[in-house]
C-alpha cells in the first residue's frame, strides 16, 4: 500500500504539475469488533464528506459507498451483507435500519473511538475485545504518547519556548503551532482537547475548531503536509526516548 500511495501521488503531481503529499496520512488496517462497531463506523465515513462540504446529504460525494448500502446501485467488488446483516436479517429493511442509522449521526462531530482512541489504536472495540485479541496474539497495547510529548514535538517543530504556547501570543506563527498541537492531540495523543485547553489555557470548543481548519488547510498546503510529516517523526523520537 505504501508502494502504491507513493506511486500514484507522484503520478498526480506530474499530470497536475504540483508537489507535496496527496493523502493526509499512512494507510492503516483496523480491526473492528463487527457488533459494537462496524455498521457505526461505516455511517460515519459516509459522513465524513458533509463534513467536508462535499455534500449536503450522504450519497452526494460520488466516490462514497452510501447509495450501494440503501440498494440504489451496486459496486461489483463491494459486500454490504455483512455490514447490514448486522442490523436485520430481511436486506430492505437492513437498508432503512441503515439510512436511519446515518441520519441519527447527522449531528455528531469527531468521535475520538474511530481515530484510535482506545487502548491500542490497530484494533476498534471494547476494551474486553481488545484484550482478546491481544491475548490470542502475544502482543502488548501499542500506547500512544502523552500531552507533553505532543508539546514538546510541536514547540521543537516550531522553534518555540516552553511558555510560548501557553502565552498571550496570537502572531500567525502561535496559533498555527496551537492548531497543530490540537490537531496532534486528536490524531496521534492519548490525551484529549480538555487536557490540552488545561495546558494551554484555551477554549477547547477554539482549539477543536482551529484543529478542523488546520486539516482543511492541508488538502491544497504542501508546507503544511511536510511540517505534518515532520511533526509524526518529531513525536515518534520524543516518545520513543521516553519508553
């Protein structure tokens, strides 16, 4: 996957002559615990272009998979059985069990559990099923750094004291460097926006919004996708030299 991503960004940037990053982050497989989550988890990327402004009702983002759930298409290498099975046992009625499902998730915004926010961020579930699954391999959680990592990366990432981002600073400089550490906090901390808000001295409702902004701002940014490259290696180093 790592060959192919490579190659097809460099492929865009030839046609379209441009540089930088295509796709925001690495690949990654999850596992997903299919009763507590899954038919969760598909409705909320099915949103995730409203959430974007692609779209005003799901369906509309035409790369979305949504119409082939409600039966309004088909995709040949696409299986929706499982996934509705496990709301009825009757596929119509699957299918408006699931359109429900999706709407009553209009309203929600980030949910940390799909970002990795458990225990070990390979497997989405219960904390039992993920003791489980650990258990069967001989594997150990994977944990994900703490708030003062992510502080520590971002100030060595923007060059900044220890006070800086706690400071009355509002430069461009700071507040790009808040953004990125709330954006860090969400995507790669075991920690939360509260816990970050504490330590900057913030509104959490801000730094959810300027993390939301900043993600934005990477889709056309390609200095903005390197210093989020250069900010994942930054806390892996700081995290590591704390294990």
């Amino acid at each position: 996957m790592q060959n192919l991503s490579f190659r097809y960004t460099r492929w865009v940037n030839w046609r379209h002559n441009r540089s930088g990053h295509l796709f925001q982050g690495r690949y990654k497989a999850v596992l997903v615990e299919t009763d507590a989550y899954l038919v969760q988890l598909i409705g909320y990327l099915h949103l995730n272009p409203l959430r974007a402004g692609m779209g005003t009702v799901p369906g509309d983002y035409p790369w979305s998979s949504h119409r082939a759930y409600l039966g309004l298409e088909t995709i040949p290498w696409l299986t929706t059985r499982l996934a509705l099975s496990q709301l009825s046992g009757d596929p119509v009625k699957a299918r408006r069990l699931f359109d429900d499902l999706v709407a009553d998730q209009y309203g929600e915004g980030h949910r940390e559990e799909f970002h990795g926010g458990n225990c070990d961020g390979r497997i989405l579930g219960q904390d039992a099923f993920v003791e489980t699954v650990l258990r069967k391999t001989g594997e150990v959680a994977l944990t994900k750094p703490g708030l003062a990592v992510i502080l520590t990366a971002v100030e060595k990432l923007y060059d900044l004291g220890d006070k800086d981002l706690s400071g009355a600073g509002q430069g461009r400089k700071i507040s790009e460097a808040r953004a990125m550490a709330a954006w860090a906090v969400r995507e790669l901390s075991d920690a939360t926006l509260t816990d970050l808000g504490g330590a900057l001295r913030r509104d959490v409702t801000s730094l959810s919004s300027a993390a939301r902004r900043l993600t934005t701002r990477t889709q056309a940014d390609a200095d903005l996708q390197l210093k989020i490259s250069r900010l994942r290696v930054l806390v892996d180093k700081f995290a590591s030299s704390q294990a």
